[in-house]
C-alpha cells in the first residue's frame, strides 16, 4: 500500500519543476509546456485527494480541467501563430516592446 | 506491488518532467510531455480513477500535444539559441524561487488530510456509473458551460490564428511594428 | 445721533471705496465732493453726537456694539465707545481733518495723483477713527496698524522720486517695532484678564489691584510690564526717543498729509493710548516716571536739534516731535488731562504751521530751504500773519492757546517736585520760541533771497487753502481756553476740559498738577503722596512768570540774530559760524541715524544676507533639490524593472506567490 501523500509529493515537485521551466525557459512553447507539466500536477493532486477523502468530486474537478486545459491550449498556440507573423520569433526575450 | 509500479511511473514521470524543462529543442520537449502525461495516466488508475486515465491519455496526449507537435511544425521552430550569460538572474531566481514552492506546497499538501488513512478500493469508487451520475446531475452546469467554453476556445482560436492571412515563413511581417529588440534581464 | 457713531469711521471708508471706484479719471469735482464730502459728513455726525452728549443731563458713556464676536468663551466686539477722552479725540480728529481736506483741494490740485491722495487720506481718517472710537484695545490696534498703513502710502505718495519710497519703509519698519510692543503688552493683559475691552479690563483691575501689582515677566510687575510694552509703542508711533527718527523723514510726503497725519492726529495716537490706559499707569509709578523722562529728554533733545534744521518742513517736524514729549512728560506724571488739553491745542497750532509752510513752499514752487525765503509777508500777508499766531501759540505767549496747556504741564512737574523735568521743560519752551521764530524771521520777514524767477511766481494762496489757515489760527487763539487753570484764574474752578475728562482720569489731571487732594482713593500711591508737596498760589504765579519770560526771551533773540533779514549771509545761516562745532553735531541731528545704521541695520542686513545664502538657498532649497535628485534617482533604478520582457514579470508574479504563501501558511 502506498501512502497517498507520497502522491502528493509527487505532484508537488512536478508542479515546483513545472514553474522552474516556466520562469527560466525562453522558448515560448517549452514554456506552454511547462504550464501543462504544472497543470496536470494539479490533476495528480486532486485525484489523490479524491481517494483520500473518498468523494468524486475531485475527479470531476479534474475532468472540467482537462476541459479548460484543451480550450485553453488551443487559444494560446493561436496567439503564438500570430505572435510569430508579426515577429518572426518565438522567443519571449524578443518579445519587449513595453520597454522603458 | 503497488510501491514498483509507484516508483517506477513515478520516477519516469520525473524524469520526462526534467527533460521537458530542460531539453533545448522543443520537439523533444513536447515528446517528453507525452511520456510524462502516459505515467500519471497511469498512477490515476492506481489511485482508482480509471476513467480520468482514460481520458488523460485521449484527450491530454492524444489531443492537446498533438496539437502542441502540430504549432512546433508549422512554426518550423528550431532549436534555442545559446542564451549567454544574461539571464542567470532569472535562472537563480527560478530555481531558488521553485525549491521553495516545493517545500512550502508539499507542506500544503501534508498538512491538509496527508497522513489519513485510506481503505482498499472499493467496486463503488471505480465505478463509471457513480461518476457519471454525478457529473450530469450535481455537476450539470458545469457541463453544459464547458461545452460552451469549448466553443469559444475554438472560435477564438479559429480568428486569432487566420488574423493575417498569411502564412508564416513566407510572408513579410507588418513594417509598422518594430523589429525585435534585444533580451531583458 | 450718539446712535450713530458707527457711521463716523464708516463715512470715510465708503469715501476712500468710493474713489478708488471711481479712479483717477474720474472728474476732478467729482473726486474732490468724495473725498471732502466724506469726512466733512462725519464731520457733521460726529458735532451731532458730541453735541448730544455734552449736554446731556446725566453724561454716560455711549457704547455701540456692531458685531459682537465670540471664539469659544471669548467675546472680543467690534464696538465704539464715546467717553469724555475719546469725545475730546473725536472732536480733533475731525474738525481739523476736515479742514485739511479742504484745503488739500487747493494744494494737490496741480498733481497726478489726486484721487489717489484722498482716497488715502480718507482712508486714514476712517483708521483714525477706528482707533479713538474703539472701545476695545483690538479695535484700537485694527486702527492703529491702519494709520500706520496709511502714513506709509502717504509718505510715500511721490513714488516715482527716490526719497519719499525710503522715508516710507523707513516710517512703517520704526512703526512695527513699537507695534511689536504694544502686541505683546495686549497678549499680557489678556492672558491675564480674559478681555480687552476697556470696561471689562478697568473694571476688573479695579476689583483686584493685587492682580496688577503681583509679579510677572522681566522681574516687573503685571502693570509695569504692561505700561513699559505699551509705551514702547508709543515711542514708535509718536515719534518719541528712541524711535522718532523716522518722523523727519516722513516730510517728503506732501504737506497737507504732514499737518494731519505727523502733527494733529496720528501721532497723538500714542498719547492717547497712554491717557487711556491710566489705570495701569497709575500702578507702575517707576514706568511712568520714566515715560515722564524720556518725554522731556525727547522734547528737550528735538528742540535743540531744530535750531539748526534750514528746511522749513524740518523744523515744524523736530517740533511736533518736541511737543508730543511735552504730552507724554505730562502723562508720565499723572497729568492725564494736561497731557489731552496739549493735545488738543497743538493739533490746531500745529496744523496750522504745517499748512502755513505748505502755502509758503506752494508759493515757492516746491522750494523749502528757508535760506532761500525772506520777506514774503508781503506777497502773503494771510499765511503770513496766520502762521505768526501759530508762532506765538506754540511759544506759549499768554492769551494763545498753548500758553495754557504748556503751563499746566510745568505746574504738574512744580507740583510733585520734580525740579529737574521743570527745567528742562522750560529750556525746551525757551529753544521753542527761539527756533519758532527764527524760521518766522527768515520766511517772512527781511528781503527776498530766492531767485527772481521765483520771485515772479509768489502769490498768496487761493481761498480753498487760506480759509482752512484762518480757521485753524481762531483755534490756536481760542482753544486754549477750554483749559484755563484754577490759579489762571484767579481761584476760579473754570477748567472746562479738566472736569470733563473726569470720569476717564480719575481726577489726576488738575488735581496731581496744582497739588490738591485726590478724591478717589482707589487708584495709586504717586497722587496722593505727592498731594502733600503742593506750592502756593504765588509760587505758582512765579513759575508761570518765568516761562512766559523765557518764552518772549527766545523769541527776542531770535528777533536779534534773524530779523529783518539778518542772518543769513551767502546762503548759509550766521548761526554756524558762531556756534561752529555745536552747530555742526545739531544740523547732523547727533547723527542718530547713522549710528542707528551702523548698529542695527547694517548687521541685521547682512544677517539677512547671510539667512538668504545659507539657510535658504542651501539648507531649504538643498532639502528640495535632495529630495528631487533622490526621486530622480530611485525613477532611475526603478525603470529596469520595466523590461517590458513578459518573463520577468512572470517571475514578480512568482516572487509575489511565495511571499504570499509565506503570510498565509506561516
């Protein structure tokens, strides 16, 4: 029998690497990547809640963020389609024209 | 023979999670993610949420990095440049930054019902029916205002990416706007 | 029309508004109806109320309260008052106010600023007002600091010339320091009585005479403090030592203004505080000898210095600084009434004078060199003949007015023993007479010295001005005998003006001067100890004989050295020669001034100078330019957070998480 906090372990650090790749990386699609890593750290976290407390809500949370996951997906890749027309890079350190 | 099968999804989930994060070419990123998201897939299933597995692998990996490796082709985006050395206050900050989200989450996590005791898993807990009767009676809304927000998604999606129309690699960008300026910190 | 009184100081301020409306190019008729018709119509309403209360049966004070004012617990009223004092005050200040402005019809008719003098004028006048009718020291102050504006802006009329500007400042700056005074003594009495008006405070200091004597500030008494502040005050705004120098300057204004502003009025303004403020003088016999000093020395050091002044204007201002001496010798010594009656009487006399040389420098075009005059009796015999009645009023040749009041004076010094303020009270009557009647002799009499084309323009002045001089002379005659004392008079109890300003000195003024007893024992030691020393009638008589003999002595002498148009030869005053150096030390006034700018402007200046440099422009403005270059700076540091790079303010949001999570879980 595995402890389920060992799970929830587990969920915390891919979420901590998820949000080191998303602050360090500067390619904008490793970063979207790096976002979903943290996301479905999120999902890890609710299951194992679920089995912890014994109610499905958990897994119902988790099937309407698979949900906004995939919406969400779709809009930014969008955005980086248009970004890069206008730019002709993915790379967000290219990306500063709010600059002092 | 849960704990193997724990460690060793576990550790492959880790594992792809670094190379995700860490990989320069974002090809391999992406391939990464599909490993990472097939071995959480299956730790839901040890944790008795079959159907969420299901629909992980379906809809994450089939659908959504699909989608990711689509953009990644059509972009023809290669791999990062050396960054030099700007950046390594970023780099620190990250880091230092991440280890102690680390600590303080999984602390959230511990100190929130982490060290209850679980019984085995139950036919009734597995079960698809409980679930779905669930989701189309307390949950309906929520339902139907997903599928809404699907819509959206995709006409948003559908207008943001034909904006132009021209297709990248081949057409000139808008000369009004500047060229790309140089890095930040 | 006692109910009326608040539209006496009212008129001449509606006057002044009403010009100044109107402005300079108004027609001249018009201005001028404004500005004479104003004061004259408070004129009118002020006889009409003096009329109905003099005759009244049972004479009472008359209060007037227009806005009664009240901070928390404290009442201060805009009110007036007319008691006997300020009855005798209001009479002067109007009646010989107005005849001033009618003749300043005549004499600024040829100048630009016209309609800008009267409304000044008017404007003093109701300041004026403001101040003897006040029946609170707040409303006397209001007055007070008004006339001191007004002395300014009309001193300095001529802007456009280098000195009258100088003269001006120079009046207002002597002005606040007294004034500065004067502040600090009302602060005291208020702090101490809760009230300022006049009632109120005599009142309660007559309830509780320790309250007074008990020990205050500078180891003086309650009253000392309060009567020396006050009469710090006094010293600046009349003219008295140390702070008189600025009243010769002030002859640059036009001279109508000198005759009502520097002789008749305004700088009586101090004698009247002091009068009014009796009781609290009373109960600091050390200051008020010393207000008894330093009037003489003033009236006694002024006198010598006008000896030897040639402008015609000087001499009268030396003058009137002497005379104001003469007032506060009397009030120092309790004479209160005596200090009034003099008042009164100078005021016409010298007005007069002042009027009289301003006919006489109008007549000259604008020359005011005496040395330069002679003999214009001829050419204006009006002026000529008014101004010698002023001479011999102000000599005190007996039958004129100032006979009277200089005596009752010098019997009030006989009388309480001080043989010393005696005397120099005689020899200022004595240097009075002679410099009087110098100026007299080398006007008017002897043989023109001016150019001849000055000669061509003399004439006598028209009506509007030598009316105002005749009238002004009958005073200088008749005035005096408002006063006539009981041993004048052969035993007789005919002193009008005494007993009148009765209830308001409290029986000091003939009594402490002829040595009777008080009446009243409530108020101070000085009276009633000093009702022992009294002379006898004869000796009284033999007093007054030696003033008058003095007095037609200075005149002979100067008859001897000036008349008939001796004594001035190649321009220049045949008294120089023969008194050499002492002529010398007197023309230059002591040089007062000077040591005054060495001593205190000089080092305030460049204290000034160095407060600009330093503490302005290093200390403030470098506190400013600190705090500026320090925004500038942290802006400066502060913009590299703006890298406009999404990256770095994702990770600020991050940053911003984990300090959250350390509040909320910590």
């Amino acid at each position: 029998m595995v402890p389920v906090s060992w799970y929830l372990l587990l969920a915390a650090l891919l979420f901590a690497i998820g949000t080191a790749g998303a602050l360090t990386r500067r390619n904008g699609i490793t970063i979207f990547l790096s976002i979903e890593l943290m996301l479905n750290s999120v999902n890890l976290t609710l299951v194992a809640y679920s089995r912890l407390l014994d109610d499905h809500t958990g897994q119902l949370v988790v099937f309407f963020v698979l949900a906004v996951a995939a919406a969400e997906a779709a809009v930014g890749l969008a955005l980086f389609i248009a970004l890069y027309r206008h730019r002709r890079t993915i790379d967000l350190n290219r990306i500063n024209l709010m600059r002092w | 023979m849960e704990m193997v099968i724990f460690f060793l999804f576990a550790a492959l989930a880790v594992g792809s999670a670094l190379v995700v994060v860490l990989h320069r070419n974002p090809v391999y990123s992406t391939l990464s993610l599909v490993l990472t998201l097939i071995s959480l897939a299956v730790l839901f299933v040890l944790l008795g949420a079959p159907f969420i597995a299901a629909l992980q692998v379906l809809i994450y990996t089939g659908a959504i990095v699909v989608l990711f490796l689509f953009v990644v082709m059509l972009l023809n985006i290669g791999r990062e440049e050396a960054s030099g050395e700007r950046g390594l206050l970023q780099k620190v900050a990250a880091g230092v930054g991440a280890l102690a989200l680390l600590a303080f989450v999984a602390l959230a996590y511990w100190g929130a019902y982490g060290t209850r005791e679980v019984g085995p898993l139950t036919e009734d807990f597995v079960s698809l029916e409980v679930l779905a009767t669930q989701l189309f009676s307390d949950y309906l809304l929520a339902f139907e205002l997903v599928g809404l927000l699907l819509l959206v998604a995709v006409i948003a999606a559908t207008v943001l990416a034909a904006r132009l129309g021209n297709t990248p690699g081949g057409g000139e960008s808008d000369p009004a706007l500047p060229e790309a300026g140089e890095e930040g910190i | 029309m006692t109910n009326l009184l608040w539209l006496i100081p009212l008129l001449p301020f509606a006057g002044a508004a009403l010009n100044a409306a109107l402005g300079p190019r108004a027609p001249k008729a018009l201005t001028t109806a404004v500005g004479v018709g104003a004061p004259g119509l408070s004129l009118v309403v002020a006889l009409g109320a003096l009329w109905q209360y003099v005759t009244a049966i049972h004479p009472g004070a008359v209060e007037q309260t227009i806005y009664a004012w009240t901070a928390g617990e404290t009442a201060i009223d805009v009110a007036f008052l007319l008691d006997p004092l300020s009855a005798v005050m209001l009479f002067v200040v109007t009646f010989v106010g107005f005849w001033i402005h009618l003749y300043s019809v005549g004499y600024m008719s040829h100048e630009e600023g016209y309609q800008r003098y009267f409304v000044y004028l008017n404007l003093f006048m109701g300041a004026m007002l403001l101040l003897v009718l006040g029946d609170n020291l707040l409303v006397m102050f209001v007055g007070w600091e008004g006339v001191g504006l007004c002395s300014y802006l009309l001193i300095g009329f001529y802007y456009d010339q280098k000195v009258p500007p100088e003269a001006g400042r120079k009046a207002f700056i002597v002005n606040r320091i007294g004034d500065f005074a004067f502040l600090v003594g009302m602060f005291a009495l208020f702090s101490e009585f809760g009230t300022l008006s006049y009632r109120e405070l005599f009142a309660q200091m007559a309830a509780n005479p320790a309250q007074l004597g008990a020990d205050y500030a500078l180891g003086l008494s309650l009253a000392s403090f309060v009567a020396l502040c006050f009469f710090v005050g006094a010293t600046g705004k009349s003219a008295q030592i140390p702070l008189y120098v600025w009243l010769p300057d002030a002859m640059a204004g036009p001279t109508p203004v000198s005759a009502l502003i520097h002789a008749a009025t305004m700088v009586t303004a101090g004698v009247y505080m002091v009068v009014r403020m009796n009781v609290v003088y009373e109960a600091a016999p050390g200051v008020a000898l010393l207000v008894a000093g330093v009037g003489a020395a003033t009236a006694l050091l002024a006198a010598t210095i006008g000896v030897a002044q040639n402008d015609i204007k000087k001499v009268l201002a030396y003058s009137t600084v002497s005379q104001l001496g003469y007032m506060f010798l009397a009030a120092g010594l309790g004479a209160y009434s005596a200090a009034v009656f003099h008042l009164g009487t100078h005021a016409f006399f010298k007005a007069l004078l002042f009027l009289g040389s301003g006919s006489v420098i109008h007549a000259m075009g604008g020359e005011q060199d005496m040395r330069k005059m002679g003999g214009l009796k001829k050419w204006m015999p009006v002026t000529a003949w008014t101004f010698v009645i002023g001479g011999l009023a102000i000599a005190g040749i007996p039958g004129f007015a100032g006979f009277f009041s200089k005596d009752e004076i010098l019997a009030a010094a006989a009388n309480e023993g001080h043989w010393i303020l005696w005397a120099v009270g005689l020899a200022t009557a004595g240097l009075t007479a002679f410099y009087m009647f110098r100026a007299i002799y080398m006007t008017f009499f002897g043989d023109f010295r001016g150019s001849e084309e000055q000669k061509h323009h003399l004439h006598e002045s028209p009506a509007v001005m030598t009316v105002p001089l005749m009238v002004l002379a009958a005073g200088a005659v008749f005035a005096g005998y408002a006063g006539v004392s009981k041993v004048l008079a052969f035993g007789r109890d005919v002193n009008w003006i005494h007993h009148f300003l009765e209830p308001v000195v409290g029986g000091h003024g003939e009594a402490a001067a002829h040595g009777e007893a008080v009446h009243g024992t409530e108020t101070a030691a000085h009276g009633a100890a000093e009702a022992v020393h009294h002379l006898s009638v004869g000796a009284e008589w033999a007093l007054i004989a030696v003033a008058v003999v003095t007095a037609i002595a200075g005149i002979l002498v100067a008859r001897a050295f000036y008349g008939s148009g001796r004594g001035v030869e190649d321009g220049e005053d045949v008294l120089a020669g023969k008194l050499g150096g002492v002529h010398n030390v007197l023309s230059h006034k002591y040089w007062v001034d000077e040591v005054y700018a060495a001593v205190v402007i000089r080092p305030l200046a460049a204290l000034s100078r160095g407060f600009f440099k330093w503490v302005d422009g290093f200390v403030i403005d470098g506190l400013l330019h600190t705090s500026a270059t320090i925004a500038e700076l942290t802006g400066d540091l502060g913009r590299f957070t703006t890298t406009g790079n999404a990256r770095n303010y994702v990770l600020y949001f991050f940053i911003g998480i984990v300090i959250l999570f350390f509040g909320v879980i910590l």
